[in-house]
C-alpha cells in the first residue's frame, strides 16, 4: 500500500520524519516500510527501511535509514533531537564543512524497554573544524565514526 507526501512521528524529542513516499507491506503479524525519499530537518533521507517482525507487545520496530546532507544540517538536526546531550554536545565542538552521508539505525520496543539508536558518518574530503585546528579532506577513503545510545 502507498502513502504520498506522509509524515511519521517516531519518538517524542525527534524531529518527525516527513515527505515520505512510503510503501507498506502487510503480511501476516508483520509489517515492513520502505521509503526512497524523505526528509529529517534540512537532511534528506535517501533510503529508509522500517520493519514490525510482528505487532504485538513486547517485540521492536526497527529502523534502517540513510541520509545525506550538509554536515551543519547534520548537526543541527541532531542539537534537536534527544542526542543533544551526547552526539549534539560533541558536534557543538566539530564544524563539518561540506557534504556527509550517514546511515541511522533504530530499534524501538513496542513495550517499556528503552529504544536504542546506533550509526555512521562518513565524512568524503570534508573540512572539519576543532577549536583551532582545521583539517582539509584530501583523502579519497570515507573515515567512518560510530556511536550507540540508548534514548
């Protein structure tokens, strides 16, 4: 089943996910979304895969995204988001200048167990900023950081 133009609310403190162009398929107790096109903020998200394995209590939602963007639209969307604290404080302190890609996944318990959120940002020739010291991306290899947290 296709949704155009939907907006999805996935947990209190995110920014709402909006402009998908969603297809929902049913089968059974399970669900799985898949979307080419949507957006977090200013950062587009170019493929996104969600999935119920089944609906009931007790059991995740999990969800698989890509994104890319303006590394201050990164930064930005993550100062609002409930990784303020954590991811958001340390881009506070690092400026990427210029394109990122980033993949988000998220695992979210349909019953009180915390969601957790893991991911990477690969940076491509990149300017990055710390404090005084800036580094020019001349490099051809994508360095890839990883953070895990639990919401």
């Amino acid at each position: 089943m296709p949704l155009q133009q939907a907006t999805f609310a996935f947990q209190p403190g995110w920014l709402p996910i909006r402009d998908l162009q969603l297809d929902l398929l049913f089968h059974n107790d399970s669900l799985q979304l898949t979307s080419q096109q949507a957006s977090l903020g200013q950062v587009a998200v170019t493929r996104l895969d969600g999935l119920f394995p089944h609906l009931w209590p007790g059991h995740s939602f999990f969800i698989n995204a890509q994104l890319q963007g303006q590394g201050s639209a990164v930064r930005d969307y993550l100062q609002r988001s409930p990784l303020a604290d954590t991811v958001g404080a340390a881009l506070s302190q690092i400026q990427v200048e210029g394109p990122v890609a980033a993949g988000l996944q998220l695992a979210i318990p349909l019953a009180h167990a915390l969601p957790q959120v893991s991911g990477q940002v690969a940076l491509h020739n990149n300017r990055v900023r710390y404090g005084g010291l800036t580094l020019e991306g001349g490099h051809r290899h994508p360095a890839v950081q990883r953070y895990r947290h639990p919401l």
